[in-house]
C-alpha cells in the first residue's frame, strides 16, 4: 500500500507473520508458495460497533435514520448478558475470519470489553457519550471517565456520538479534554440531521418527542450539522463518520477548521438505514484521506471490509481497486495511530497478509496480525 504493486512479486514471511523482504520476482529462490490475486496487508476496519452484534436482522431497512434510532432503542435491551456478549464473540471471530487486524470501536457500555481484550484483532476503544440536555454534562462526563478508567484500555477515547445528540456545552468539555488519541463523530447520516441543526425542525423533533426529552433550550440556525461543532475542536485528529449527506461547503469548511480529518464510509449501513450513497467521488476529488467502516450488523449483514469494498466498486465502478484497498489498510491504520505496525508491508512489522482473489469475491488469510498490547 506504501508502493506500487508488483506484479508476481514475493513477499518473505517469517515463521512469526514479520514481513522480511519484498522481492521484484522468485529467481533463485526455493519453497516459493504462488496464489492468484492481491496480496494485501491485514485490513483496519474504522468504524464499528461490537456491542450491537445481537442486533443483526433485528431491524428493518430503508426506515431512516430517526425511525432506526427509535427501533434500535427499544430494541438492544431485549436481550440477556449472555445473548449479547455471544454475539459480540461471533462477530469478532467474523472480522478476525475477513482478514482485519484493527478496528475503531463503538462503546456506550462495558459488555465488549472482555471480547476486545482477549481478540487478537488490535481494538481502538471510542467511549461515546450522548447528551442533549446541557444540565447533565458533568455527569455524563463523569460517567464516561469512569467508564475508561474500568476498561484500562490503553488505546480509547471519549467522543461525542453526533451533532444532534451532544450538546454544545457537553461538546465542549469533550473538546476540552484535549485527547491525544484520535476521536470519531457520526456526521451528516441524514438529511433529517441538517434540517434539525438548521431550524430545529423535521423528523429528529419526533425522536426527542419520544424519549421524552426538551429541546426547548436548542438554538439552531448552523447552516449544517457539521457546521455546529467542527470549530469547537483545535488541531484534533478526527474520523467524521458517513457524510452521506455532506455538501461541497462543508468539505470547504472542515478543510479550513485546521483539524487532521479522516472520512470514514461505512456504505452498506448508508444504503441500510438512508438508501442512499456519500459522493465518494466528490470526496476523492477534493482530496480527503478516506477509510473504510462496517459499522455494527444492526445495520450490516456482515463485518466485512471487502463486502464494503464490493458495494463501493459497484456504485462506483471508476474507483481504482489501489484506492479502495488504501482506505482499508493504510489510511486505516494511520487514522488509529498504527502506521508504524499496520497498513502495509514494512519490514519487521506483522501486519498480517490477506489474499483477495481477482473478482474481490473471496479472502483468505495467509497471515495474521500482530500489535503491541492493547490494555493494562
Ligand atoms: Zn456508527
């Protein structure tokens, strides 16, 4: 990913998975093992959540985001301990099975902590705090903290979950923690969530009239949702999740908010919840470090990177397969810090190797990753 692909190149693998040459052809060389395809680094799925894996076939399609969030809440209870930590271990054996070596994960709870810590795959943590009520904030802080502080995981942060959803003075504080980890916020998933951040109008005022909740205090009037907290984070590596509903004025203004920015596209969830597609060329042509997301199988039949892959290539066939494999392993890996061990094939380094057959219809795992621990 680091270079040009060699055709009928070889890598050398230690016993271990380190990577310890790559070579322009076999010549000379003995015990050579040939496949056909790519041989790709381990990939770096960034955007998931493990704790709502119970949830899968639990919801209905095309309902919108507002009508998601309702079913998704009554429904994630519904379940015994035991029925959700099992999903959860199933789905980390599925991503492990898919070749991915690191994830960005979801959590408002502790019920997936004892399946990151024992995975081999390497888990980035992002303890995410809702709030829309601004009285609550040191408390939900508080909460949070307390939450991390259980986990011992060294690789976490504590984000806010979307612009609708966290309130400004709660924004703040999050801002204020001033983390040097990278953070993740939902960003522009509908249409419903400018609308709401414009005027506080639209489908998002019933949600709030369902949980009960007052949004009297709200002061709307953002030309976007993007625009009402990007300014409130300084210099701050960030994921912005889904932009499936992100305008040309936005990308201009999270260009010009100085933060280092990462776009995660999660498109089997858009296409789940919205129907409807980010403009990854838009995204391209503008630049953006782009990265791939599963997020979670309440919205996914699958936690596949390449599944992600094939429903991008197949709305968008001009996208070379050297890009969309970059955004699932290097960019990946340096949106979580991890460039130094995954997302391509440095020497010394374990980032694990996947096999992808020609068609993108099948991976198989060659090798393994591995990182340097995760908790405490
Ligand atoms: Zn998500």
């Amino acid at each position: 990913m680091n270079q040009s692909p060699i055709e009928n190149g070889v890598l050398v693998l230690a016993d271990s998975g380190a990577i310890e040459a790559i070579l322009p052809n076999a010549d000379g060389l003995m015990d050579v093992e040939v496949y056909e395809g790519y041989l790709a680094p381990g990939f770096v799925n960034s955007h998931c959540h493990l704790e709502l894996s119970h949830l899968q076939n639990q919801l209905t399609k095309h309902t919108g985001i507002v009508d998601f969030i309702l079913s998704l809440q009554t429904k994630r209870n519904n379940f015994s301990e035991e029925q959700i930590a099992d999903a959860a271990m199933q789905a980390d054996l599925q991503m492990q099975a898919e070749g991915i070596a690191a994830v960005g994960d979801i959590s408002n709870n502790l019920s997936s902590l004892w399946v990151k810590k024992q995975s081999p795959i390497y888990y980035h943590t992002f303890f995410e705090v809702l709030g829309f009520n601004p009285a609550n904030v040191s408390q939900i802080m508080a909460n949070a903290l307390a939450m991390q502080n259980t986990a011992k995981a060294i690789n976490s942060s504590i984000v806010p979950h979307a612009p609708y959803s966290v309130s400004k003075p709660l924004m703040q504080a999050i801002a204020a923690l001033a983390q040097t980890q990278p953070l993740t916020i939902h960003n522009q998933e509908s249409a419903a969530e400018n609308i709401f951040m414009q005027n506080a109008t639209g489908n998002f005022t019933r949600l709030y009239e369902s949980f009960g909740i007052d949004i009297s205090h709200f002061d709307a009037g953002f030309d976007s949702a993007l625009a009402a907290y990007i300014d409130i984070f300084k210099s701050q590596k960030i994921a912005l999740v889904h932009n499936t509903f992100m305008a040309p004025s936005d990308i201009a203004l999270a260009k010009q908010s100085g933060n280092d920015l990462y776009y995660v596209i999660c498109a089997n969830a858009n296409l789940f919840i919205e129907n409807k597609m980010p403009d990854i060329p838009l995204f391209q042509a503008e630049g953006l470090t782009l990265c791939i997301g599963t997020d979670s199988l309440a919205s996914n039949a699958s936690l596949s990177v390449l599944d992600e892959i094939r429903t991008i290539q197949a709305a968008f066939p001009a996208i070379a397969i050297e890009s969309l494999l970059e955004w699932a392993t290097l960019n990946g890996a340096a949106f979580l810090g991890l460039s130094e061990q995954l997302g391509a094939f440095h020497l010394g380094t374990k980032p694990g190797v996947n096999l992808i057959s020609k068609d993108l219809k099948s991976l198989r795992v060659i090798a393994a990753a591995s990182t340097q621990k995760n908790y405490i």
